[in-house]
C-alpha cells in the first residue's frame, strides 16, 4: 500500500517528551510529523496531569492563606466556592497553553495527525482516526513518546462514576462530602490537598509504612502534621480489599490496623501509580523490544533496539515526571539528526506540589543508609529564616546532602511552602560538582526562602552551629 505521508521524522505522543522531541527535530531541519490521539497537543501532563493540578492547588493555597490570615489579623469570612467556576478557570488555564503548543507546532511546520498510531512495519505506522478514517505514514526515524495511564486496581467499580482516576478527579466534577484517597504517593497526596481546602472530609490509605515512599522521611513529617491538623486522615500499612457501590455511597473494606472494617464514601481517587504505554503501540510489528511491564528499553542515547527508532518520557522507565521526558526528547531528536550526544544529567529533581511542598533531588538519605554510603547531612531549620516566620511557616527545611570525602554536594531536600521553586539550585550545585564552600560563599538575597540552601553550606562548613 502507498504511504498517504512520508516524513523523516515521525513522533508518536505529543505530551511534554514527544512535542518537544517534534519541535526539536523540526528546529534542526527535519520534515516532522506528530501523531495524537486527542484532537489536543499537551499529553497528560498538559491535559490532565502537572498544569491543571497545580491551577486546583493554588486555589487550595489561597483557601489556605486566607484562613491563616486571622492569625495576623485579617478575616474574610466563610468562603464561597464556586465549582462551575473554579473548573471554568482551570480549563482556560489548560486552554490557553494548548492553544500556544498549537501556534509553536504550526510555526515550525509540524504536520499533527490526529488519531491512534499503531506500528505496522519498522518504518510505517498507521493512525486510525476517531471516524475510522486509516492514514499511512512511512518515516525514516521514529520518536516514541506515547506515555503512561492510570493503574486501574481490580478491588473497584470503575464502571460507576463515583470511582475516578486523576483524570477524573481533576475534572472536579462536585465537592464531595467524603473522600477516599488511596496511595499516598505524589498525585494521590496533591489531590487531597485540592479537596480537603475545599471542604472535602479526605481519608488517604497507603500501603506502605510512610507516605510519598522515595522522599526521605524527616522531609515528609511536616507535610503528615499539617495534614493531621486539616482534619485529613492517613492510614499506612492500610490496603483497600473491596469496594462496593451502593447507593448511600462506596463501601470500602481495609486491611489494616487502624481503620475501621467498612467505611462509606461519596467518591473513590485511586492514584496508586501509572502505566507504561509500550505494549499498545504495535511495538513487535515495528521489531521493538517491550518489557513484561510494558516500558520500553532504551541506551543512553534513548535509541530503542531498533536503530532508527527512540523511545522517550514515562514509557521507558521512571522517574514519571514531565521535565524528564522533555530532556530526553530534545537529546532523541538530537542524536536522531547526527549528534554525538548522551544522557549526561547526574540527577532529575522530584517534586511534590503539596501544601507544604516537597522537593528532593540526587542522593537521599534513606538510600545511603541502604546502599552503605557514608554522608554528611546538613540541615537548616525553617524557623530560623526571618522570611518564614515572616510567612508563618517555620515547619520547613533545607538539608544537604555531602560526600564526605569529597564535600561535594550529592543530594538535597526541602519541605516547605514554594519548596520546588528552590530545588533548582541544589540540582544545577550536583550538575556543576559544588562543594559546600561553593553555595556557601555565594551571597543569597536576603530575606529569602533561598538563603536557606546558603545556610545548610554554611553549616556544613562549620560557619554556622547551633540552630537547633
Ligand atoms: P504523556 O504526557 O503521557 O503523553 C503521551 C501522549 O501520547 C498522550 O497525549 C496520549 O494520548 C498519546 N498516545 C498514547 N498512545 C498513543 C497512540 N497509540 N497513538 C496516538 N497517540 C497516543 N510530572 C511533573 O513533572 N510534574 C508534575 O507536577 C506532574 N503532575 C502530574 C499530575 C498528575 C495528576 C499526573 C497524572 C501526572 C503528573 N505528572 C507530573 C507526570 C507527567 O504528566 C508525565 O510524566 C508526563 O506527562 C509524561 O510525558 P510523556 O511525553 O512521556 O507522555
């Protein structure tokens, strides 16, 4: 059959790896075209994942604030919540960067298919549009970036609509008296954030002994205590057996030791992880490898075992985060064009938009503990920055992670309000082989929330003692 498109360089996804693995390709000259499944660029993160997530949580931050402000003397009174609204504004939110991807993809000439791209040889994948309609595309080199979905655990009744996933949840669809949340991970944790500030009763149940397992503990506490505060409960070692929809609500039964056997909810967010796309793309008629999980394996080059064929973003592995798929698809699209290029990164910053936030980067401490490796941790207390107190915020941290032989900089975590926005500056310190003399001498601006990223070098340089 004759291909209805021929391209050099076909991505396949168009979520943060694959647009800008298609815009990158297109920059260096290359005749790109990007298949979507949705009539939408942006994929989850976009749509439905870190952009409306974080528009629902600010609103839960000014919520918050304004509650807070009695304590210094300003009261607003009980506040009114308009859903409608609230929902209209993260949709505009959303619209508005689609709309710009949209403009950024025209300007350089990227051809969007729209449709399911599946591979039918190992340079042709044909797309099935939403009305049927079959295009097919031959390509000399291919970029997969077709992404993860929700896991779906088989003790719920995903066909009643009390039920959701994140997607569902971020569509906000009411205010729900009583929410279960179960997993306690990142996406699980910001969503009970969104709906406890808005009025939402919220029970998080998590399987494991610490919620957002992967952050060190100490790092989480504070978050745990703010939450105990807010009125949202939080079960560990706690498994959801069985969910059955009725019509007063879901009954849920537990496994565990703390909660009560069954337990009645208005709605159901299961955010216990995502899923590889890998297995769903047609990948054996291309010759791809897939693993049993459905990831698929990539060099160091992102290059598949196919040659002409890369594969970027939550599909080859975690971390799942948006700023790790755009790295690898700028260096896809790259090393597809000629470079003679590699994953070089030391580390990739995770960050938990919670109230208050979290945020790690490189080495933890629990992981030293269990890889045997020696450490220098240095801490800084939140309660010693006058911009915290400042903000009534001294719950917060900065720690940093030393090698002692070396006293370069290897890790680091901060909890506390805007803690993302300053984990920037530990990663680009491990990137660039700091020591702590480096950030310690470099004068932060003061009164910052930064300076605390100064004071933790200061401290393990022996400058400063005695916070505690
Ligand atoms: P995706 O964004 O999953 O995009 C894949 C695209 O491929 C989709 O648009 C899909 O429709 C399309 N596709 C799949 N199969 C096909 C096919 N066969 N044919 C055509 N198209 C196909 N990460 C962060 O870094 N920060 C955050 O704050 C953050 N918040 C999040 C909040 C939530 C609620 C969720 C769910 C995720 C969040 N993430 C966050 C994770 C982030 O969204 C993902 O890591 C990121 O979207 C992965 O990008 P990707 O390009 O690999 O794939």
């Amino acid at each position: 059959r004759k291909p209805d498109i021929d391209c050099e360089m076909l991505v396949l996804g168009a979520g943060p790896g694959g647009y800008t693995a298609a815009f990158r390709s297109a920059d260096l000259g290359m005749d790109t075209v990007l298949v979507e499944r949705y009539d939408v660029l942006g994929g989850v993160c976009l749509n439905v994942g870190c952009i409306p997530s974080k528009a629902l949580l600010h609103a839960a931050e000014v919520l918050n604030e304004a509650k807070h402000a009695a304590d210094y003397g300003i009261s607003f009174g009980t506040p009114k919540i308009d859903v409608d609204k609230l929902r209209a504004h993260k949709d505009k939110v959303v619209g508005q960067m689609v709309k710009g991807l949209a403009g950024m993809a025209k300007q350089r000439k990227v051809r969007t298919v729209t449709g399911t791209g599946m591979f039918v040889s190992p340079n042709e994948l044909e797309v099935t549009g939403a009305d049927g309609k079959l295009t097919l595309i031959r390509f000399a080199k291919a970029i997969i970036a077709a992404g993860s979905q929700p896991v779906k655990l088989p003790a719920f009744p995903w066909d009643d609509p009390r039920v959701m996933d994140s997607t569902d949840a971020l569509m906000l669809a009411d205010i729900p008296k009583k929410l279960l949340v179960v997993g306690g991970g990142i996406i699980g944790l910001e969503m009970a954030c969104v709906y406890s500030a808005l009025g939402s009763a919220v029970t998080v149940v998590e399987f494991m002994p610490q919620l957002m397992p992967g952050a060190d503990p100490d790092l989480v506490k504070p978050l745990a205590e703010r939450l105990k505060k807010q009125g949202v409960a939080v079960h560990l070692k706690t498994k959801v057996a069985k969910v059955e929809a009725k019509k007063n609500g879901l009954h849920a039964t537990f496994e565990g030791e703390l909660v009560p056997e069954t337990s009645v909810f208005d709605r159901a967010l299961v955010s216990v992880g995502r899923a590889p796309n890998g297995a769903k793309i047609g990948a054996d008629q291309a010759g791809i490898a897939v693993t049993d999980r459905g990831f698929i394996p990539v060099d160091r080059q992102m290059r598949t075992n196919v040659p002409h064929i890369f594969a970027i973003g939550d599909l080859v592995g975690q971390p799942m985060l948006a700023h790790k798929a755009t790295h690898e698809g700028k260096l896809a699209a790259e090393v597809a064009h000629g470079a003679k290029k590699e994953w070089v990164a030391r580390v990739i910053p995770s960050v938990a938009y919670t109230d208050p936030e979290i945020a790690w980067v490189g080495v933890t401490e629990t992981e030293a503990k269990a890889k045997n490796l020696a450490v220098h941790v240095a801490k800084f207390p939140w309660a010693a920055s006058g911009r915290a107190v400042g903000l009534g915020r001294t719950e917060g941290f900065t720690k940093l992670i030393f090698d002692p032989d070396t006293d370069r900089v290897i890790g680091g975590g901060i909890v506390g309000v805007r803690a993302g926005d300053l984990i920037a500056e530990i990663a680009l310190a491990i990137e660039m082989g700091c020591e702590a003399a480096d950030i310690g001498h470099t004068i932060h601006p003061h009164p910052t929330l930064s300076e605390s990223v100064g004071m933790a070098a200061e401290i393990q340089e022996g400058s400063i003692t005695d916070l505690y």
